[in-house]
C-alpha cells in the first residue's frame, strides 16, 4: 500500500479523492497546508499531495527528501510553487494534472467579465435591500467589442472560442502562434502591444514564468486602451497590483476581474471574515466597486474536481508502478529518479 499524504484539503477534495478506484494507494487528508511548520506530518509518507498554495520550497523539499517522500503530486496544472532544482537534487519526482477542465476555467473567466460588464453583484446587492434603482449600472454590448486573449492554450483556447461566440472581435498572443486553431476559432495572433493598444477586454491565460511575472505592470498599462476591463484567473503574479491600483484610480483601467491574487496564500481559501485584512494592497482592492475578486475558485467544478482526482491517481498509480522521471506521463522533473 502506498501512503499518500494529501495537504490542504476540503470536503470538495476528500469527496472528489473518495469516488476514485485508487487501488493500493491509502490517502490521509490534512486539512492544513504544506509548510516548513508543517512538513513533519509527511513522517512515514511516500507521496505527498499538494495544491496551489502549499509551499514547496528548497527548505520543504529538502525536509521531505530526508523524511523518505518520493514523489509530490500536485493536484493542479500549474506548479510555480514548487522549487523544481531542489526536487532534482534530493531525487524526487513531482508530477501534475496538466488540464483537468479547461472550460472549467475559461467560462470562470467569462463569469468575471459578464458580472462586471453588467454589474451584477452590484444590483444584487441592491434588489435585496429593496432597491430597484438602475444609476450607475449601465454596461456595455460585449458584442463588436475587442477582447485580447493572453496565452492561448488549453484555457485560452477556450474561452476566445466563447468570446467569439459572443461577436467578440479577439485578438490573440502567444509566442507559441497556432495558425491552424486561429483559422479553425476565427481570431487572430497579434503582437502583445497591438492587443493591449486595441482590446475592450484583456484575459490571461499564461503561466506564471519569471518573464510573465509582472506582465501586467506600470508600463503596459500605460499601453492600453482607456477603460479597458482587465480579467486575470491564471495566476496572481502576472499582474503588479500596485501599477493595478494606480491604473484604477486614474481610470485607465475601468474594470478587473481576479480570481488570483499575488498574494493570496495569505488569505485564500480560508474564512478571515473574523479578523483584520492586514494585507493593505488586497483591502485597498476590496474598496474598489468596479473590481471583482474571487478566491482562486476558477477550477472548482464537479467536472474538474473529478478530473483532477482521476488523474492524480493515475500519476500515483505510474510511481507505485515504478515509473520515474520522463516515464512519468505527467512528470514536471525529468532527471527526478528516486
Ligand atoms: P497551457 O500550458 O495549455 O497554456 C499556456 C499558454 O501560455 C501556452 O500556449 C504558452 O505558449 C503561453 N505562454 C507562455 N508564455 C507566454 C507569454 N509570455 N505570453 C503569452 N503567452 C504565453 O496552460 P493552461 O492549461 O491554458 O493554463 C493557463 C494557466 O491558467 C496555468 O498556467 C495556471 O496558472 C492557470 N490556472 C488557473 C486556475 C484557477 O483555478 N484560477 C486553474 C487552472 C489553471
């Protein structure tokens, strides 16, 4: 039997894991993060289980590497939180669940968006304090506009496919240009300044790399359209929050739309409706009427759950089967061979 201990977990995970034919694998759910406070409860694990905000630096790593782990299994697709160097040198694998439901994703995006546009927290908020009043709701048609799609891979795919559903005019970047799915969909590649100059709407779809850190920042703000909608479900880091904020308050940018945050781990996922937000960046996000804030749920569907849940069997499943390293379908860290 193979041990896994699985960090950060809720009930919606458990239940997820639960359903799964994970023959010879025995999961324990702990319910507190990966940390180096914490790394002590993998003792006598093989595998651990982490997600996107579990901590799985240098220190960590090595803390497992000395505990007899083998493997992390991030159940997640994107894995910036993970010291890669340090996996190689203390021999452990980590694998990952490239696409579990990109759609999933996507429309999370698009939910952002439509709600801002149309202003739908806002007169919800209203309607139930018996307010009927409509002043400072009004949207704009997403029909005709220009949306820029950011990355378009498996997530951006998707959702320039539903922008284009709506009579968006969407214009794409990716250094990795896909011609054929561009002609297929019906948009266009263009150069990341031409998308910032002419897009109503800019989404990204890219993952956090030390040359997309900061993507969005002072400089190419100053690049977009005035009143441009800015929608981020990728990963927080993409986006400097303070040049954010500056290009809020000077109207530049009309409207965002975040389901990830730089900062997050802090407060993510957890309930601090008791406390103090001490984060003054993320409080002084919170004022702003035209932003929408999510707390990194863009993944959180019974489809996705249930794929990401599969699939991370299936990669435990290889390691159990003594699969290493590239033999790893989903393997992130080629040379990692223990
Ligand atoms: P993917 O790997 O299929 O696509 C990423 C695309 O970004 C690729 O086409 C790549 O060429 C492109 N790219 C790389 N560097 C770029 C750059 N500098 N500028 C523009 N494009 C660039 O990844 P996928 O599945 O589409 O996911 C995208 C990101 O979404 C993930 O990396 C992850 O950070 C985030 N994500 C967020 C979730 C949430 O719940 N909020 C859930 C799942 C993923």
């Amino acid at each position: 039997m193979l041990n896994v201990a699985v960090f950060d977990t809720k009930a919606f995970t458990k239940a997820a894991f639960q359903t799964q034919n994970a023959d010879g694998i025995s999961f324990t759910f702990f319910e507190h993060r990966l940390t180096p406070d914490t790394a002590v409860s993998a003792t006598g694990y093989a595998v651990v289980c982490c997600f996107v905000n579990d901590t799985v630096d240098a220190d960590v790593v090595e803390r497992l590497g000395r505990m007899g782990v083998g493997l992390i299994a991030m159940r997640c697709a994107g894995y910036n939180n993970v010291d890669l160097e340090a996996c190689e040198r203390h021999g452990l694998g980590v694998v990952r669940v490239p696409a579990y439901s990109p759609p999933s994703v996507a429309e999370h995006s698009i939910a952002l968006m439509l709600a801002l546009n149309r202003h739908i927290t806002r007169a919800h908020a209203r309607v139930r304090e018996g307010n009927f009043a409509l002043d400072g709701l009004v949207g704009f048609e997403m029909h005709g506009k220009t949306a820029g799609v950011v990355g378009t891979g498996r997530i951006g795919k998707c959702a320039a496919e539903i922008l284009l559903g709506f009579g968006c005019r969407v214009l794409a970047y990716d250094p990795f240009i896909n011609e054929d799915l561009a002609k297929r969909a019906g948009f266009a590649y263009t150069d990341l300044d031409t998308l910032f100059r002419e897009s109503d709407i800019i989404s990204l779809y890219v993952p956090l790399l030390p040359d997309t850190r900061y993507l969005i920042n002072d400089d190419t703000i100053a690049k977009m359209k005035k009143g441009v909608m800015l929608i981020n479900t990728s990963r927080g880091a993409l986006v400097d929050t303070r040049a954010l904020i500056k290009g809020l308050k000077s109207g530049k940018i009309a409207s965002a739309g975040l389901d990830v945050y730089e900062e997050e781990t802090e407060y993510f996922f957890e309930d601090h409706s008791d406390a103090v937000i001490k984060d003054d960046i993320l409080a002084r996000l919170l004022t702003f009427n035209n932003v929408l804030i999510t707390s990194h749920q863009a993944f959180l569907t019974k489809e996705a759950l249930a794929a990401i849940a599969s699939t991370t069997v299936r990669n435990i499943q290889e390691y159990a089967e003594g699969k290493r390293g590239k033999a790893l379908t989903n393997g992130v860290c080629a040379r990692c061979a223990r």
